[in-house]
C-alpha cells in the first residue's frame, strides 16, 4: 500500500507476453545484437501468422506450417536476416516470398517500404489481411514471379529472398539492387543451403558473406498454378 492508501497495482504479464519476452532473450544470446530488429520482433504478434492450434508454440524458436507446403521461419532466422540488411528506416526493400506476410511486418516496422511477391494468391490475400489489421500502410503486395523481382520499383536498398535459390540468387535480384544496397538470401548447393549476404560495391562487383546454414523451400518460378493452390492452409483464429 502507498503513502497515500491506494494498494499498488503491478502489471500482470500474461503466457504470451512472458514468452515473447523470453524469446527476445534468447534471440540476443544467439547473437541478434540490432537493437531495432529486436523492437520489431518483439512488437508484430506472431501468434497472428499461425493456425490457431499452434498458438501455444507461437514465441517458441521453430518454424510452423501456414499451408500449402510453406512455413512460417523460424523467429531466429527472421531476426538474422533482417539484421543482415542493416535498416536504418530510410530504405525502399523488396521482399521475395510474402508467405503468412510475418516477415514482410518485421521489415515494415524498420524501413521506409516494403515492396512484395508472393506466387501462392491464396497466401497474398490472407497476408494483405493482416497488414491491414496491423494498420501497416508501408507495404505494397503482389502476385507474381519473385524470381524476376520487381523492375518498375528498382533499385532496392535491400532485397530479401525467403526461399532457396539453386546455386546462386537471379541476376534479376541482383542488377535490381542499388550500389551499396544488400541482398540476404538463402543458396542451396550439393548438399547443404547456405544463407548468403551480398553487398553490391560496383556494377558487378559484391561482396559475399556466408551466415549460417538454414532451410528453406525452393525458389521456383511463375505464379503457383492452381494444384499447388488446393486449400489446405490451417484454420485461423479470427482477429
């Protein structure tokens, strides 16, 4: 009780908020040391991007199905990869593999626009759906071959690829990003996938860095036809 009688009220942390914190925590002990890339973790409800029967698992460090064949990353690689574009807030970065739009809400909060693909409409349509219950207005989202990325938008500050690119990224990507801009994206060789950082110093000039092992669906081509599209995409909970 307070001086001047009233009981002290202390904030009572529910299950989610106490994971979430945890999972911050975590984050920071495998390395994420980017202050705004952990603010931004912390701040978009990953709980949203997931069927409601994984709620309980949603500030766990594991990736999750959302449907057809595509997964929500794991809160780790997330953080990783957002770190590796090193946003200041001023940048224009374009995002290939829109997926639950989960990554795509991580990126928003931390740069100027996000622009991005996604070759599954079904998935596109429920991501719009949360961008626009998370009030993002920094996000501009097609259909379409991310492959090929987005030319009339280019050149891009950053460029994320959320899939595997067989032995090296499209040199679409890589002419759409600017001088001094960075491209993260996932490579997959013989035997293993690599998650790659490049740094465009000159026209054809990069600098490349190794980050760490991962795995990630395929980078495939064209929009998705409509057999990949059959809708077994988890149920969700509203709101």
């Amino acid at each position: 009780m307070g001086d001047n009688g009233f009981v002290a009220r202390v904030p009572v942390m529910n299950a989610a908020t106490t994971q979430k914190i945890r999972l911050i925590m975590h984050l920071r002990n495998m390395g994420i040391t980017d202050t705004n890339t952990l603010a931004a973790m912390e701040k978009v409800p990953r709980e949203k991007f997931i069927p409601a029967a994984m709620h309980d698992q949603a500030y766990e460090d594991i990736a999750l199905p959302i449907g057809r064949g595509q997964t929500i990353s794991q809160p780790y690689v997330v953080a990783a990869m957002t770190q590796a574009l090193e946003l200041s807030g001023r940048e224009k970065v374009l995002e290939i593999g829109t997926g639950s739009g989960y990554q795509t809400c991580v990126l928003a909060q931390l740069c100027r626009r996000v622009y991005t693909i996604e070759r599954h409409k079904p998935l596109l349509l429920r991501a719009e759906e949360m961008f626009n219950a998370l009030k993002l207005r920094n996000i501009t989202a097609i259909a379409g071959d991310g492959m090929k990325g987005w030319p009339e938008q280019a050149p891009f500050d950053g460029i994320m690829v959320t899939a595997a690119a067989q032995g090296k990224p499209p040199q679409e990507l890589l002419d759409q990003l600017r001088t001094g801009g960075i491209l993260v994206v996932p490579v997959a060789t013989a035997d293993q996938q690599i998650l790659r950082r490049y740094k465009k110093e000159g026209e054809d000039t990069f600098a490349v860095k190794d980050l760490m092992a991962v795995r990630f669906v395929p980078l495939l081509p064209h929009l998705a036809p409509a057999s990949e599209n059959a809708d077994d995409t988890p149920r969700y909970a509203e709101g």
